[in-house]
C-alpha cells in the first residue's frame, strides 16, 4: 500500500491552484495528454521515472515527444497512444518547428513539459496547440514550475506527474531501465570468456571536457587499484577517446569501443562496481544499483550525482584536475568494505 506522504516539495501557489480548479479525479480524465522531452542521453535516464509515472497515470492515452533517436532505447515499453520524433537543435536553450510540431501532435488537451530549459519554441507550442491546460517549468504554461536547482534531477522531473497526483511516490518507479532480451546473456557470456571468476570495476570517463578526469590520473589510479585488488578486472567504456593503457595490467583491462549504447548499459548493469564522471553511464548505474564513485567538478552530485545506488561522491569545485587519485581509491575501496 503506497503512503499518503509522497516525496514532494512544499504546497505552493500553483499547486492550490491547480488543485482548486482542477481535481485529480478530473485531471486523469484528460483524454489526449501530450509530454514533450528534449535533451540528452543521460537526462534521459534521469526524467524516465516522471515518463512511467505519466504512463501509468494515462494509460494507452499520453503522447510523447522526443528527439530522434530515442524513442526506442527509453520509451518503447511504454503502454502510450504515440510517441513522436522531432528535430531539436543540439544545443540548449533547444529551439524547433513548433509549427511543425503543433501539427503533428494535432489534438491536445494536456500539454506537459519535462524539460528543464526554456526556449521561444517550446513557448510558442504552448500557444499553437492551445491545451485546456498546460504544466511545464515555464510562466508560459498555465501551471508554471519553479525549479529547484539543489534538488536532484531526477526528483525535479518528478514533481511534474507528482503536481497531478501527489499520491506518486517516486521510489516506485525508479526500477532499471529494461534492455532488449538478446543483450543480458550475450554480456554475460562475454565476461564469462574475458575475464572468468573475476569481478568487474566499468570505468566510464568521457563527457564535455570541464566534466572529465584527467587521463594520467586516471591511470594512476586504475594502476593502483589493480595491484591492491587482484581479483577485479577494468572495464574502460570507450566510444570517442584512444584506449588507455596500462602494460602491467593489459591482460586485466577490457576496451569497448564504439559498443551500442545498450549493450554498454549492459556492462554497467553486469558490473560489480562503477567508477565515472557525470554521464549517462553514472545514471544507469544509479538505476542498475551498482555500487559506485561518482566524479564531480562544475557540477553538482546533489543534482546530478548518484540517487539509489551505494555511492560516494569525490567533488572538487575547482575542478576535476583537482581530485586527487587517493580520495577515489578510498572512496572505492569503502564500497568494497
């Protein structure tokens, strides 16, 4: 039986209103909800307990639009009406047709918006698609959200299913993200052949350049970390950068390049421990529950960092060359213990 208390934010002025004019009994009767979504592979993982929450609150009713390219590493399972592709530009504050969109998306009257950002695009589909009602962290929808930029983003995403019902508790629908069948049995037979009877650390550093640890220092630590743990073996998720290697251990260290996206989460969910930046593989783990060691400079490990997962984060506002490899092999090494 779900508690009364969800994990939510204090009752604001929105939240009266949109309670007031707009009952919760009511609000599940809306027939064409549409969420739109734009952003980045691991903003993804991030938003995906808000997405099931709307699913399950609009059953074979809610529409999703995305960008391409995701619609079925994260959404397919989803029991919605339909799910969209547009073209957003790449960089944020994310513009598009909303003309364009407006026509595709055709009759709505929910519009709600995950998104964090706010453009003249997403604006304008508010006014081009003219729902009976609007959510969105934006004054141009009718129920506008503040953003709480201490709060997690997984927990910010939440709160837009959570203001239409408050019963949502976000626990509930923060499982693993469900890979294609074929992906689990081939991994793991994988690892069977390279690496028997071994544990595996998965080791994942590449994302924007202020957000990545320094390859030297990574490799002093992967180093040390191997001649104190002859049991455990690197799993290093390349997709762009050269391998890094390490002579002394090349028998004891595993490279993926350019392996698909979700055959690289399978690693990381087969994995005994995680080590990266702040990334989509850092999500996965958190939503895999792997036990891990998030790295973090600019940004914020209370946004961005690990949510459900045994974890520690290693930060240095500084920057990340800043962080020294004997605070990352202790904060290790205190998950293996």
């Amino acid at each position: 039986m779900r508690p009364t208390r969800p994990e939510s934010q204090p009752t604001s002025d929105a939240d009266r209103t949109l309670s007031l004019r707009y009952p919760h009994s009511l609000l599940r009767n809306f027939r064409f909800p549409v969420v739109i979504f734009g952003n980045a592979t691991g903003d993804h993982l991030l938003a995906l307990p808000a997405f099931r929450a709307l699913a399950s609150l609009f059953p074979s009713r809610l529409s999703i639009v995305c960008m391409p390219g995701f619609r079925r590493t994260f959404f397919s399972g989803l029991p919605v009406r339909s799910i969209l592709e547009i073209k957003m530009s790449r960089k944020l504050p994310r513009t598009f047709n909303a003309a364009s969109a407006a026509r595709r998306i055709g009759k709505c009257d929910l519009l709600i918006s995950i998104n964090p950002w706010r453009s003249v695009s997403l604006d304008g589909l508010v006014g081009l698609v003219a729902p009976d009602l609007s959510i969105g962290f934006s004054p141009a929808f009718r129920i506008p959200l503040r953003q709480q930029f201490a709060e997690h983003a997984t927990a910010e995403a939440f709160r837009v299913p959570a203001r239409i019902n408050p019963r949502l508790r976000l626990t509930d629908f923060a499982y693993p993200l469900r890979l294609p069948p074929q992906v689990r049995p081939r991994i793991r037979e994988f690892l069977r052949a390279v690496a028997p009877g071994k544990r595996i650390l998965t080791v994942h550093n590449e994302t924007k350049s202020n957000k990545v640890w320094p390859r030297n220092r990574m490799r002093r630590l992967l180093r040390a970390f191997l001649e104190r743990h002859p049991d455990f073996v690197v799993f290093i998720l390349n997709f762009k950068k050269p391998n890094l290697r390490l002579p002394d251990f090349k028998d004891r260290i595993i490279h993926s390049r350019r392996l698909p996206l979700l055959y690289a989460f399978g690693v990381v969910r087969e994995c005994d421990l995680f080590l990266g930046a702040d990334s989509s593989m850092l999500h996965a783990a958190d939503m895999f529950r792997v036990p891990g060691v998030g790295l973090f400079g600019p940004t914020d490990p209370r946004r961005y960092g690990f949510r459900f997962a045994h974890h520690r984060h290693v930060r240095n506002r500084r920057g990340m060359r800043y962080i020294r490899e004997s605070a990352v092999l202790a904060a290790l090494e205190s998950l293996l213990r």
